[in-house]
C-alpha cells in the first residue's frame, strides 16, 4: 500500500483537515509521513555571497516556514516519527509538484479553499495547478473536514466510494479503493454513471432527431452495464462489504450527489489521455473536486509501455 504520504500543509483552517486526514491516513496505512510548506522564493535568483540583504530577507522566509512545518508536526502523531520539510519554489503548486517528485509520495494531502462552502471541496488555485500534472494521487480535503490528527482511523472513511465505468481509468481507481477499503477495514461503494446516450446532431438551423430506437439501444446499453457492474460487485464481495449502484444523467453531478449519502472518500480516475503516471483532470473529475461534499482522492492516469513511449516529455507544474 502507500509507502510515503506527503501533505501540503498552510496555517488555518485551509490546511488543518489537510493534517488531520493525512496525519490520520498515514497512521492507519503504515505509510512515512512528510509534512510539507512551500514558501514564495525565487529559486532563480539566488543571492549572490555578498548581498548580504537578500540571504537575511531569505533566512527570515525560511525560519518562518519552518517553524509553521514544526507547529504541524507538534500536533500530528502516528505511528513512526513524522518529517517535516520547508521547501523554496516560485509557487506553491510547484513546490508541491517538485516535493512530490522528491520524495517519491504515493499520495499529497492539500486542503480545500476556504471561499467554498463549508464541509464542501472547493478546490483552490494550488490544489487546481496540482492536480493537472501531479506525480502521484492527489487527496483533497474539505477545510472543515476532520478530527484530531493521530486518533489512529481517518475521519468518515467507513464507506469509500469509487466511481466506475469499466474503462481503464475507472478499473485503477476501483484497484485503489478495493485496497484502501482492506486497509482501512471500510466498505466499498461501486458507482457507475451511464450519462444518457445523446444522438441529436446540431448542423445550423437543423436538428437531426434520435433514432428511432433509441430507447432500445439506451436499454441495451444500461443492460450491458449492469451486467457488467454486478460481475464486479460480486468478485469484491469474496473479500468486501461492497454494494454497485447503477445511475443514468450528469456524472459529474450525480457523483456529488453520491458523496452526501454517507460516503467519506470518493476515489476516481484521471482523463483516459494525455501522459501516464500523472494526475490529469478531466470534465467529471474536475466538477467533482469543486462540488463533492466528502475528500477527493484523483488517482494518476494508467496505460500501456508502448504508450507512454509515444508521449512527450511532460513539464512541471506552471507557476
């Protein structure tokens, strides 16, 4: 399971459910904890040795970011001795994005934004910047989410959720959570979201109507699906305590709606193009990082080694 989880921790309420979950998911897995705060520096402007101004005005950003890594580590216990890590970047996403890369996480932890409505993702700026490149799975957290960090099990993580569709993306993140719910001992909801077949084809002012048998085919196709989502539902149920809910409208929509019914995590795929191992939003995920009443957890985009072959280099978080 997760091996390292690093948090972007801030001062406030922005980042405390941040710590909390990150401090209390760490300690549930196992897993070695960095606590991590990006402060504004230029790296590419160094100080010169003699400009004596500049290091002092350097030195007095790093003391204070330090000190607020040594606040959070003083209120976050697990199992194994937590770190904690002041890192230089031009901004906080990248910062985020180079001390992931550092250290070889397998999850950051960031907190929502403060302007979105309480107990509700609101992704902000870094959050947003992080998770459309990030080397890992991103986790973001409600910023009125949690408990007191080290109580040993992750506030609301009895039931995870992870939605699913039977593509490539979906299946990792359906992985993932089937082994978070073994870890956490929590229960696995499998949500599938059929959005309605559209056929009309606008072309200026005329309007090609669906087919015919269009019912017919909308019925075929929700067949198919849940077929298929019973035949997950019951290999997990050998190992889980699992149920498949099958949906038809908005994903993006109906997912957030799933996440006030009791669910404590909602885990989903990145877009199904673009480079691989990096977290890459797309329309449904994007909408539900911004709406989903419970943490998010965007996992990075899967593929095959001749594919990732075929893609180019890909570039570190803008500033």
């Amino acid at each position: 399971m997760a091996k390292r989880i690093l948090i972007g921790y801030e001062s406030g309420e922005h980042g405390q459910g941040a710590l909390e979950l990150g401090c209390a998911l760490a300690s549930a897995l196992g897993a070695e904890l960095v606590v991590g705060h990006v402060y504004a520096w230029d790296t590419y402007l160094a100080p010169a040795p003699d400009d004596s101004p500049l290091e002092e005005w350097h030195a007095l950003l790093r003391r204070d970011a330090e000190s607020l890594v040594a606040e959070a580590l003083s209120r976050c216990r697990t199992d194994t001795a937590p770190r904690g890590i002041a890192w230089a970047s031009t901004s906080p996403a990248r910062g985020l994005y180079e001390l992931a890369t550092s250290e070889e996480a397998d999850y950051v932890v960031v907190g929502s934004s403060r302007r979105g409505p309480v107990g509700r993702v609101l992704i902000g700026s870094t959050g947003e910047r992080l998770l459309q490149g990030a080397p890992c799975a991103v986790l973001v957290v409600p910023h009125t989410h949690g408990e007191p960090a080290g109580s040993g099990r992750p506030k609301g993580f009895a039931t995870i959720g992870v939605a699913f569709d039977g593509l490539a993306e979906s299946a990792a993140a359906l992985e993932l959570a089937q082994a978070l719910a073994s870890e956490l001992g929590a229960r696995l909801r499998v949500i599938w979201v059929l959005p309605p077949p559209s056929f009309a084809a606008a072309e200026g002012s005329i309007v090609v109507p669906a087919p015919a048998d269009y019912g017919e085919l909308a019925a075929a196709i929700e067949t198919a699906a849940r077929r298929r989502l019973n035949e997950v539902v019951t290999r997990l149920k050998a190992s889980h305590e699992v149920e498949g809910e099958l949906l038809t409208g908005d994903p993006a929509r109906l997912l957030a709606g799933e996440s006030e019914r009791g669910l404590d995590l909602m885990v989903v795929g990145s877009r199904g193009y673009g480079p691989l191992r990096r977290v890459l939003l797309g329309a449904v995920s994007a909408n539900l990082a911004r709406t989903a009443a419970c943490p998010v957890l965007v996992i990075p985009r899967v593929g095959s080694e001749v594919e990732e072959a075929e893609q180019p280099p890909v570039a570190a978080v803008a500033r």
